[in-house]
C-alpha cells in the first residue's frame, strides 16, 4: 500500500491476511504460520477499486473467496476467487460500502453503507440478489459484527448510535450445537 491501510481481516483458516486502503488497493498476504513480515510482497494485489477500500470479509465456507467494498467514488460489492485472482462478481450498490459481514447458516452477505443512503443491505450469495434492507442510522453506518451465535447483527454509526438486529433466527438443534462449541472453545482456552 501506498496509503493508509482501513480494513484488515483474516481468512477463516488463517492462511491469508487481507488488506484494503486509502490507495483503493487489496492486498492478500500470505499468513502461513500466522505470519506476515515487513517487506514481504503480497500473493495477490487487487486493482479494481475506484475508490478506499475499507470493507474486507472473507466467506467462512469458501475459505478462498474475499469480498471487497468501495468507497464513495467505487460504491461497488466485488467478490474474488483469491485461488486464481479472478473477480467472481461485481455489484454497484449506489452508495458508500462500509463494512461487510458474512452469515454462514444465510449464506448471506451483510453490507453496511455511508452516502448517500445511510442502510444496512442483505444479499443472498452467489445470486447477490438484495434480500433485505434495514434503515434507521441517520449517518454512516461505520461497522458492523455478528454476535458469536450469528443470529444478531451489531450496527455503529456515525450518527453515534449502536444498533441490534436480530436477523437471523437460528434452529434449537444448531443453537444447543454453538452452545457447546463456545463451551469447548472457552474451557480449552483455560486450559
């Protein structure tokens, strides 16, 4: 990057890190190991932004697909296969991309928006069909996450106001299984 870097995230199986910034660059880094070092080159460098690129989330089920979002000048959701490089899709949202997160149990994908329209938008993935809109921040809706069952979205806004979505409503049998996976997940971390 030639400019400030504003979004980061890991790969679910660690092996890659991806990085987006101010110079509308992503940049996909090897992770091996849980790695990365200064003066390393990245695997991959993805050109197409118009604009920053704050917005980075990779999908939890298809470890090699990375979605990317632009800021005020791009306004596009674009979706890469980081195995070959190649965009899978691209989708002009009509306004500042935000933030972007996944639901595994939905296979959707959530994108938080800036100007001109101050939304939350749900899209069904491959299709990348909008499924849902939610509105209520009166600014940009700056970031969002999943509470660690998945079934509530967290918004924050630069309106200066957290909001809870509870968007996707889990079965009692996939409920009780997190439960205990965030049960094993927590004893075996104190240990």
């Amino acid at each position: 990057h030639t400019q400030e870097v504003c979004g980061l995230v890991w790969s679910p199986d660690g092996k890659y890190l991806a990085s987006g910034g101010n110079d509308n660059l992503v940049c996909v880094w090897s992770g091996q190991g849980g790695q990365c070092f200064a003066g390393q080159q990245p695997n991959l460098v993805i050109r197409e932004h118009q604009s920053a690129v704050r917005a980075v989330a990779w999908c939890p089920w298809q470890p090699a697909v990375l979605a990317t979002g632009g800021g005020a000048s791009c306004r596009a959701i674009k979706i890469w296969n980081c195995n070959s490089g190649k965009q899978v899709t691209s989708l002009d949202t009509k306004s500042q991309v935000c933030s972007l997160v996944w639901n595994e149990n939905y296979h959707e994908l959530v994108s938080s928006h800036g100007h001109p329209q101050f939304e939350i938008n749900l899209w069904k993935y491959p299709a990348m069909k909008k499924v849902g809109e939610l509105k209520g921040h009166t600014g940009r809706v700056l970031q969002l996450c999943q509470s660690p069952d998945t079934s509530t979205l967290l918004s924050a806004g630069a309106d200066e106001t957290l909001r809870l979505w509870n968007l996707f409503p889990i079965e009692e049998k996939k409920k009780e299984a997190k439960k205990k996976e965030s049960w094993n997940a927590l004893t075996m971390g104190m240990r």
